[in-house]
C-alpha cells in the first residue's frame, strides 16, 4: 500500500482535476491512465532501443518513427506547460488513436482501449502537475506502481461512483486463496469490471508458485495465455487492462464482449478457474442471450443466466468461485430450482460461504454468499460445506470502518482442512451437509436450512408471592399527602 509523500501527491492531483473542472471520477482516472500508457510506449520503445545497440542491429518496427520523437514521454515531459499541453493535445492523443495493432507484441489488447482516447484535461498548468507527479513513479516497481493504481481505483468507491465495480479486496482475496491458482490455469472473470480478480489471482500466483516468473514456458502463459476478462463498459475494460499492465502483467486478454449474448458462444469449455462478482438484480430479453444459455435456464435473470454461463466456460474439472445473491440460494422459480440441482447432481457443489449482509455497503445491502464449485459434467457431490460469516474485519455499517472481528481467516483454514469438519454440530458456524439431506430439501442451498440454533437454558422458577396490607398501604399514602399539604402551607 503507498504511504507518505506519493499518496499526498496523488490525493493533490486529484484534488486538482477537481478544481480544475472535471468531477467524474472515472474521467479523472481515464485520463491518468491514457498517462500511464504514454510513459508506458516510451519505456518500451527505449528498452528496444536499447536491446539493438547491444546487438548491433536497427529496431525492428519502432514504435515512434524519426518525426513522431516529440510525442515521447521523456522529451514532452520537460517542455513548458503550453507546448506541452499543445504537443499532447494536438499530436500524441491522435497518435494513440492511430495506434491499433501497430503495438503489436507488447499488447494489441491495450492499443484496442485506446481507439477512442479522448483528451480531456482542461488546462496547461494541470496537464504539467500530473505528468510532474506521474514521471516521479517508479513504474518499474511493480508492486508501487499496482498499489498506485488500486489507490486510484480505491477513490471511485470512495466517491461514491462506480462502487459496483469494486468487490472488496479481502473478499476478492479470499475466493483466490481458497482456489489456488496453479501456474498451468487459465483463468477467466466474464464481467470483469476494474480485473480486481485477475490482479488477486497474479499476485497469488507470483507469490505461491515463483516457477511461473522463471520457467519459460509458465512465463509466456502467465503473460500471454492465463488472464481473460471480459465487459461490455468500454471505460471499465480500458481501466482493467491497465490495472493489469501496472500489476506486471504484458498482455492479458481483456475485451469487449456481453457475457451473455449468443455471440459469446466460442469460448466453450476454455477456462480451469472462473473468479466472478457478475452482476445482480439486471434482466435481458431472451432474443439476445445464447441459446444454449436459456436450455439450462429459462429466464431473463442475469444471476442465474451468468451461473448457466460459469458451467459452459469451463473445462472438465475446472472450478468455479461467484459471488451471488441468496436468492438464488432458495429462489422457487423452475430455473432457480434447476441449476441448483444442475449443480448438485450433475457438477461437484463444493461450499456455500454465506457473506454478512453489510458486505458490499453502502453500494447495496443485499445478502450475498460465495459458491464453490467443479465442473465433472458426471456429478460428485458428496459433501457441502458451509461456512457463516459473521465478521470480515470491517464494520457492517456505510462506513465500513476496520474492526477487530474477522472470520476470514477461519474459513480459509477449516477450508483447506473441511474433511475433519465432518463431527461439527450444526450449531457451529462451519459444518458439512450431505448431499441427501440437500436432495430432501429440494436442492435449497441456504445455510438456515441446515444450521440448527442453540439455546440457553434457563432455570423455571414460581412467580414472586406479593402480599400487600392494603389498608397498611392506604394509612402511609394518606399520611404523605398530610406532611406534604403542611409542607406547601
């Protein structure tokens, strides 16, 4: 996390893009990020340069020609705000929409979101502060330049704007630990707004599996192969992209696509690990989702079609972590009532994690659980766990302030440890169901229809006998109101 003097710099940006006339937050962070991509041509362009000097031989298809020199970041950057503001205005934006796939192997995923870069930055003076601010990062770092990012993307939640694209990082993290991502998966999230999944799942691999940043071949996949996002809010995919290139990722594949129409069809039985928040409570008309969609469940609710989507994306044996809301843990409706058997029956239900309802305030307060699941296509539910969370570190409130009480440590250990959760009484927060007892039930999913409540005990006793003299009583009233008639005169 950035401290200190770069986090007050990026907050006096901010402040300044403000002042300056522009209040939405994703135009402010749309713009830094057409920055970042600048100074991020200019460092490659000068790394092969380099590169050929050492080998004695020209550049093979530069990104910066002999006459487009003063469209580099480190020339432009030391110019006089004015030139600078005409220089970028009027010859670099132009110049990134030109760019297509000119950029070639460094990433033609990053040159299709700058088609349509548009410069918006109203002033000279403002232009100069943050190219200022934005030189002094050590991108090259890739851990400050990916907390940079996530500071930045922080500010659309705490604006207020665009929180809905923002699933909490402890969340996000705790769905990545739980699957564990090997350096051999090829990972996909289908709506995956700011790629807070994929930066979690490559920071996870990173860091549990060094081999992916030293073996050539897990290299080149872990670049190039194992990172698929997909949305269909152009501004959102153009932000993921980066958050990805700023997290040391070189060309993942975030694109333009509606998850769930019938021109997604291709990608069938692609991915081993799907990481998703998709989104709640939205509906389509069935003329434009997939048909195969609507075969496994006939509805125009976007949480289930996107579940029905999760079961087709995936391989045989790959597995699933989603976040959706508890209606579909018990929704009577035909389609609520067949994909959960789908799930039980024909894949492998893993664990239903029940998320407090505060979760995702003060953007909704809608009651949420994670669902844990492996596509067999031949059944293989034995046992499914489920987990209560009460706590996750935070408050439950619209203030979301840091508590003490966290259960997410917990879940994550009986996880890895769920086979001895077997003995568990039903009254503990984790315990396993049988996939019986679930069939019984009508494939209802929610934990309160398995977890049993303990109460106390409490000793019966006989009422207290009162027995008041009522005449007694009566002779000490009427002495008080006589001492007190003598008391007023």
């Amino acid at each position: 996390m950035i401290t200190g003097d770069l986090r007050n710099r990026i907050d006096s940006v901010w402040d300044a893009f403000w002042s300056g006339g522009i209040s939405n937050p994703l135009e402010v962070i749309q713009q830094i990020t057409y920055l970042l991509f600048i100074r991020r041509l200019d460092d490659v362009a000068t790394r092969e340069e380099n590169k050929a000097r050492r080998i004695g031989r020209p550049v093979e298809d530069p990104i910066f020609s002999g006459t487009q020199q003063a469209m580099r970041w480190h020339v432009f950057k030391d110019y006089d705000p004015e030139r600078m503001f005409t220089t970028v205005s009027n010859a670099v934006f132009p110049f990134l929409r030109r760019l297509g796939a000119q950029i070639g192997g460094d990433g033609s995923t990053y040159a299709e979101h700058l088609k349509d870069a548009n410069f918006t930055i109203p002033t000279p003076a403002l232009l100069s502060k943050v190219v200022g601010m934005l030189d002094d990062v050590p991108l090259e770092n890739r851990d400050t330049s990916g907390d940079l990012y996530e500071y930045l993307l922080s500010k659309l939640a705490s604006a207020g704007v665009n929180g809905q694209f923002r699933t909490p990082r402890h969340i996000i993290k705790l769905m990545v630990e739980m699957t564990d991502p090997k350096p051999t998966d090829v990972i996909c999230d289908p709506a995956c707004g700011t790629a807070g999944f994929l930066v979690a799942a490559s920071e996870y691999v990173r860091e549990a599996h060094p081999e992916s940043q030293t073996d050539p071949v897990l290299r080149r996949h872990f670049h190039r192969e194992m990172f698929h996002g997909f949305d269909f809010d152009s501004t959102m995919l153009r932000i993921g992209s980066m958050n990805m290139l700023l997290h040391g990722i070189e060309s993942p594949d975030i694109r333009y696509r509606d998850s769930l129409s019938q021109g997604a069809a291709g990608d069938s039985g692609r991915y081993s690990l799907i990481l998703a928040n998709p989104p709640f409570a939205g509906s389509l008309d069935y003329e434009s989702t997939a048909k195969d969609l609507l075969t496994t469940a006939r509805t125009k609710k976007t949480e289930l079609l996107f579940l029905a989507l999760f079961l087709r994306l995936l391989e045989p044996g790959g597995r699933a972590a989603v976040i959706v809301p508890d209606g579909v843990l018990f929704g009577s409706t035909k389609a609520h009532k067949s994909l959960r058997k789908e799930l039980v029956e024909g894949q492998k239900l893993d664990a239903v994690v029940k998320l407090p309802s505060g979760v995702f305030k003060p953007y909704a307060g809608v009651s949420t659980a994670i669902l844990f699941f492996t596509k067999t296509e031949s059944g293989g539910t034995d046992d499914v766990w489920f987990y209560d969370v009460k706590a996750d570190g935070f408050s439950l409130d619209d203030k979301r302030n840091p508590v003490d009480a966290n259960d997410l440590p917990d879940v994550l250990k009986r996880w890895r440890n769920r086979d001895a959760e077997k003995d568990r009484k039903r009254t503990e927060q984790s315990f396993l169901v049988p996939k019986s007892e679930i069939v019984e039930q009508g494939y209802d999913l929610s934990l309160n229809r398995y977890k049993e409540i303990e109460y106390d005990e409490v000793e019966h006793r006989p009422p207290l006998e009162i027995i008041v003299d009522i005449e007694k009583l009566d002779a000490e009233i009427a002495d008080g109101v006589a001492e007190l008639k003598a008391m007023l005169g």
